[in-house]
C-alpha cells in the first residue's frame, strides 16, 4: 500500500517512513503543499498522511484541494494541534482522522487499515 506523508518536518518523514516501511508500507514523502499536491495528482495513493502547518499553507488547505481530484481516498491528520477548532478545520476539509502528535503514533496504523478496509479508499488516478 503507498501512503502519501506530507510534513514539513523532514525528522517526522523520516520517522514515519521507517515506523510504516516497516509494516510494509511504502510511504512517499514531501515537504510542502504544492509538492505534496502535485505528487497527489501525479500517483496512485491508498491513503493521505497530512501535518497542519506548512510554509506554503495549512493541512486543511491542502487537504480541500486533493478532494478537488480525489473524493475517496482516505485523509488522516497527524499533527501536534489539539484544539478542537484544528480538528473541526481538518475534519470540514476532507479528512476521516485526526490524531495528535507524537501520542497517536501507534494509532496510525491502525486507522490507515480501518479506513482502508471500510471501503473508504480506491487509489486516486494519475
């Protein structure tokens, strides 16, 4: 399964590539909103793995404009925002999950096969 993990952070990609390479995961990363925007368009993904901030924009930004292309696909938040008003932003973009940073790490996993396994996903076409 190939994970799209757009992070600004290039600390947290690395960590979440190894946490999810290791699950048999391919996790394809980038650092900003455009080129995680472009590389949505450009591949066949199972699943999207968004932060919130971003020098070019914010998460829910992002997240709006790949349901532009792409209504299915799963979308789920890690990010060290907890305000409701964070998650209400990412949930009203888009998104089917929100877990918060670094105490969700291990809940990702899980939520990517729940929301792939609900039927919630279909690659998105290049």
């Amino acid at each position: 399964m190939r994970i799209l993990y757009v992070e600004e952070h290039t600390e947290s990609c690395e960590l979440l590539t190894l946490w999810l390479g290791g699950s048999g995961y391919e996790v394809v990363p980038a650092n900003t909103i455009s080129e995680g925007l472009n590389l949505a368009r450009s591949g066949a993904f199972d699943a999207y793995l968004l932060s919130s901030w971003f020098a070019d924009g914010t998460g829910p930004e992002l997240c709006q404009a790949i349901r532009v292309f792409d209504s299915s696909t799963p979308i789920i938040f890690y990010s060290a925002l907890t305000r409701d008003r964070d998650q209400e932003a990412a949930m009203s973009a888009g998104a089917q999950a929100y877990l918060i940073k670094p105490d969700d790490l291990e809940k990702i996993e899980p939520t990517i096969k729940h929301l792939i396994g609900s039927g919630h996903a279909k690659c998105s076409s290049p």
